[in-house]
C-alpha cells in the first residue's frame, strides 16, 4: 500500500471540550426537568396513595383469576356483545387474565420504572453490540476498522451503568412490570381459583431468582471480556510496533465473547422484554432485539465519529469508512425490517390466539405507534440512506442516524408499555425526559472513556490499511 | 454479435502502446506519472484491483447502481401485478379466510420478485457492458495480464508523442514494451 500519496498517522488525544459537555448536561438537565414535570402530571392524575392501589390491586387479579377460571362468561358479558362471531376467535381463555392484569390500577410508580427499563435496557443493549460489533472486527480479521475502534472500546464501557439501573428497577417493581412475577407472587395451586397453567408452566424460567440471575451474572461475564479487550488494546499502544501478540490474544477474547453472547444474549431479552407479555413467545424475539440494537450502535457510534471529525479529531477517517458505516447502517435497517415482518407475518398468517394478542393489542390500540415504528425504523432510514452520496455526507448521515435512533428507542417503548399498561399510553414527557436524561449520562460517560487514551491505536496491525481503506470510485 | 460496440475493441482503434508491468507500485507511479504529463490512457490491466487506480485514470462511476435501481422497479411492478392478477383478479383463494388484497403474505414474493430480477438484470447488464458474451474472442494484450503481470495501455493520436510516452515508461522499470497495431503485436 501506500502509493500515489502518503498520510501520516499521529497519536491523537481528545479532550472533553467545554461545549460538548455542556450539551450533554444539558441533555442531562433537560430531561430531568421534562421528566419531573411527567411524574408531577401523573401524581395529579392519580387520586389515591400508591400503597392502596397496590392492595386493591392484588386482591383484583386474585379475584379475576378465580373468575376466569370458572365463569369466563362474566368477561363475554363485559367485552362487547354486539359482535357475537368474535367471541370463536378472541382467546378469551388467553386473554381473560391479561386483560385483567392490565385494567389493575397500577401505582402511578409503575410507569416511572417501566422507563427506567426501557431507558436502561436500550443503552445496554447498545453498548452490549457496540462491544460484540468491536470483538466481530477482531473475528472477521477486518482491516478497514482499525482506524475507529476507540469508538466502541469508548461505548462498551457504559455497560456496568444501565445494567445496575434495570436491577434497581426489578428490585423495586417488578410486580407491577411482568405479570408472570405478579402471578409467581400468588403462589397458586393448581386446584386454586385463578390458576395458569401457562404461567405455571413457564415457571421453570420465568422466576424471580433467573430474573436477577441471568441479567447479573451474563452481564458481568460479558464486560468483564470488554475490560479484558479494552486492556489488550491500551497495552498494544505501549508495545513496540510490530509486535502482533496483543492482536492475536485480542481475536482469542473476541472470539470467544462472540460465541458466549451469541447463545447467551436471547436469555437477556426472553427475561427483561419478552416476559412483559408473559403468556406470549415468539422465537424470533431474540435476534429482532439484537438487530435493533446492533443497528442503533452502529448509528450512535457513526454519530459520535461525525462529531468528532467535526471537533478536529480522526484526522484519518474519511469518507471512505464513513460509507462503510452508512452501509452497515442500511443492510441492518434492512435486515430489521426483514426480522420485524418474518415475525408479524407469521403471527398473523398463523392466528394462534395466544400469539395473536401481542400484536392485537398493538394495532388495534396503538395503531399511531405501530405505523410510526415502522417508518421511522425502515421507510426513512431506508430512503434516506440509500444513495451512496448519502452515505458520504455528514450532515444527511447524522440527521437520518438521529431519527434511526428514536425510531428504535420507541421500538424497545413500543414492546415493554403496551405489555405492561394494555391499552391507553401514550408517549408523553416522563418517556421524552428519560431518554433524554439518559442520552447525556450515555454521552458524559463515552466522551469521558474517549479521553482516557489516544484516539488512534497506532500499534493495531492493519492500522495502515485502514488509513489507506478505500471503497472505490 | 450486434450488441457490442465495434468500437471498443482494440482491433478497430488506432496503434496503441502497451507497457507491461509486474510490479503493482512501479505500474501505479508509471500511471500517475503518465496522467501527470497530461497522457490519456486508454486503459489499464491489472489481474486484481489494485487500489487507487480507478482514482488516478480518473474511472468514473459504474452505472450499475443505477440499472440496479431500475431492474428492482421492474421486478417490483412485474410481481406486484402479478400477484394482483392471480390472486385477486382471476382466481381469488380463501385461505385461513385471510384478506386477499395487500395483505403482508404478498411481502416476501414481492421482495423477492424485486430481488430476483434486479440480480439477473444485474448480472446481464454487466456481462452485456465488459462484453463477456458467448463467443467473445479474447483480447488479452499478453497472457499473463490475467494472472501475474499488469498492462497499461495508451492509444496513439496524431497529438500523441510516442517518445516522451515510452521514456516515461521505461523510467519505471517495465517488464516489457509493446506496439499493437491492427491485432499485431510488436516488441519495441
């Protein structure tokens, strides 16, 4: 290589400029003030204490489960009668207890925490894939990455944050976000009124020990790895050029996370989203999460490069690998769309009832959210980013990048609220407030890690081939 | 053969020089040098892309994303209506007395309608555009120009100065320096 002209390749060190961490606590301040002013409306809206709610509450569910169990009419005769025909079809069997579950008064608490786990679970799984992404690199053996990868090794150390957030949230208010922890929380007998023999059955997994287990203890293996590579690449800086041992014990760890998350991480998102709808299963769940959030890494990672280019930094990122990350960003919005319609296709082909309701209640209920999730995650991105020159302008990459980004966040609010409250959320500032609250504690803790070492690895081996990467004319 | 342009084939051009190379880096100096002083190339061989030069001999940019484009409309149209067509017009089917109009079962065929054409529209065009028809005779200007060795090739015009050409070549060590004129090859 390295013909025709020659670049220089010098360490850079970034400092957390003045402005930009006044944004990100801006960002911070805002969305504390947006979300104050959420829980304040709901306090105002609820008129009794949270404690009475949630007796009245369990002392409901009780109730209707004994009900359902023996005259299920009682929910014919609630639900609407003019339209006898539907009653073959609507799982009454199915729904009957969820409904139930969902018309409870839920304390007002409820709906901080859901955010908190839609927040939380967001940013964890983005820095999850911004980690398996970084160990994928070391896997493919790929060269044309070497340039950036200070990026994800900047991004994979937020992971311990959201991680202790969703455990707070499951400590606190489990009850009232999955129904199957709620149900667990009866302890029924099969001869008891109101007994599930679904929930009771998924019990073997679903079960309040696993929900703390698995997130805790996969988490931790995983980022222990991250600190693991994190270390083998500041160590290869110091090392003398040429000496290639870090960069094979780097694709040994990479190689290794990347087989322990790949069977590992469904378990992550069957416990923390998948179980919200508890009677519900879909095996295709796994990888349309991963997807969403591979792609919002690939995104906030693009972003954050952009920004920085902007700031003086990455001399030696070009437009060239910025293509490769709008690519990246493309095929994935593709792929998600392909995962997102192999899921609904088949649910709706199929009209199994105890599938069915997942995306009943979403389109039925939430018709808004379900067109706009599929627009801002696929229609807009997919035109937007599909010419090349597109891909090539900062300004088109961070505009379409931002609105990816939201599209997925309330893609991850669109399958835990509908689950959680049934019918009747809508996004208000409580949600707008969390995401932006955690979007600058995400950005204060990257910014913060990308000043820890140089920007550029000078020693990683295919360096020179990143710096000279072209895609072509 | 009616599809291909005569005109580009070598036979039908004017003399053209030929500079064989088997060094990548001396081939890319040799090129930069020559598109420095205002040569113009008629093209260069090369048994594996080598990088930069597309930007050096000032390639522009393929315009099979665009045919691309246009096959996957096509693709789109065609299945779109095919579907229509059989499916609600002429014989329409109760299954799992599911819709028969725009329903998301007309997604995958609809997707892979598009993707089907677009990649055998693709793959034609390009066969089509670098002349790779059945029956082509071959052109190599040297055998080894699709295996070890890379060729540049410049078309002589009555403004042309053969002399100051070939002493730029020979500055970076060329393997070999040809003439072909009318499909005779000549070593200098």
């Amino acid at each position: 290589m390295g013909h025709g002209h020659h670049i220089e390749i010098k360490q850079e060190q970034y400092t957390f400029s003045p402005k930009t961490k006044r944004f990100t606590i801006i960002l911070m301040v805002l969305g504390l003030v947006l979300a104050g002013i959420g829980i304040a409306n709901l306090n105002n809206d609820s008129h009794s204490t949270a404690t009475e709610h949630k007796t009245e509450a369990n002392a409901n569910v009780h109730d209707s489960h004994g009900k359902d169990a023996s005259a299920h009419g009682d929910h014919a005769a609630a639900a609407s009668h003019d339209e006898p025909a539907e009653h073959g079809n609507v799982p009454n069997e199915q729904f009957g207890p969820r409904a139930e579950y969902h018309s409870l008064n839920k304390p007002a608490t409820t709906r901080i925490f859901a955010n908190l786990l839609v927040a939380g679970y967001f940013f964890l799984m983005i820095s999850l894939a911004a980690l398996f992404w970084y160990a994928i690199q070391y896997v493919a053996n790929a060269g044309w990455s070497a340039a950036i990868k200070r990026v994800p090794e900047a991004v994979m150390t937020f992971i311990p944050v959201p991680l202790i957030v969703i455990l707070v949230v499951l400590f606190l208010d489990k009850n009232n976000i999955y129904h199957w922890a709620h149900y667990e929380h009866l302890h029924l007998k099969p001869e008891d009124a109101g007994y599930d023999k679904i929930l009771d059955g998924k019990s073997g997994f679903l079960n309040s020990t696993l929900l703390f287990a698995f997130p805790a203890i996969l988490v931790t293996i995983w980022y222990l790895l991250s600190r693991k590579l994190r270390s083998l690449s500041i160590q290869e800086d110091s090392a003398s050029k040429g000496d290639v041992s870090f960069f094979k014990k780097s694709i040994r760890y990479s190689a290794t996370f990347a087989v322990i998350f790949g069977f590992t991480i469904s378990i992550i998102v069957w416990l923390l989203i998948m179980s919200v709808d508890s009677h519900w299963y879909s095996t295709i769940f796994g990888i349309y999460n991963f997807i969403t959030h591979w792609v919002s890494a690939i995104t906030i990672m693009a972003i954050i490069i952009l920004y920085l280019k902007k700031e003086g930094y990455f001399g030696i990122v070009t437009a060239e690998h910025m293509h490769d990350l709008g690519k990246f960003m493309f095929a994935f919005t593709v792929f998600w769309a392909y995962v997102w319609l192999s899921q609904y296709l088949l649910i709706w082909y199929a009209q199994i009832p105890e599938e069915m309701y997942y995306y009943q209640i979403r389109w039925e209920e939430y018709h808004y959210n379900f067109i706009i999730n599929f627009a801002l995650c696929f229609c807009v991105p997919f035109l937007g980013l599909l010419m090349r020159s597109a891909k090539r302008n900062p300004v088109v990459m961070t505009v379409i990048g931002i609105i990816l980004i939201l599209g997925h966040y309330h893609d991850v609010w669109f399958m835990v609220f509908p689950g959680v409250f049934g019918p009747g959320m809508q996004i208000g500032l409580l949600e707008i407030g969390t995401f932006l609250f955690f979007s600058g504690v995400f950005l204060f803790w990257v910014f913060t890690a990308l000043t820890k070492r140089g920007l550029i690895a000078v020693n990683h081996p295919y360096l020179e081939e990143s710096v000279y990467h072209d895609t072509g004319v | 053969m009616g599809i291909l342009d005569k005109n580009l084939s070598l036979r039908n051009r004017n003399k053209m020089l030929v500079g064989v190379w088997e060094d990548e880096d001396s081939l890319v100096a040799a090129t930069s040098e020559l598109v420095h002083n205002g040569v113009k190339i008629h093209d260069v061989y090369t048994p594996y892309p080598v990088h930069g030069l597309d930007r050096i001999i000032g390639v522009r940019r393929s315009k099979l994303a665009r045919v691309a484009f246009f096959c996957a409309m096509t693709g789109f149209t065609l299945v779109t209506t095919m579907i229509w067509y059989m499916y609600v017009h002429d014989w329409p089917m109760n299954i799992g007395n599911k819709p028969v109009r725009f329903t998301p079962s007309w997604a995958p065929v609809m997707f892979e309608g598009t993707v089907l054409c677009t990649a055998f529209g693709m793959a034609f065009f390009f066969f089509w555009r670098n002349r790779l028809v059945h029956g082509i005779k071959n052109e190599l200007l040297d055998d080894r120009q699709t295996d070890d060795r890379s060729i540049i090739t410049v078309e002589l015009t009555d403004n042309t100065d053969q002399n100051s050409i070939l002493e730029t070549m020979k500055k970076h060590n060329p393997v070999e320096l040809r003439e072909f004129h009318n499909g005779v090859q000549t070593t200098i």
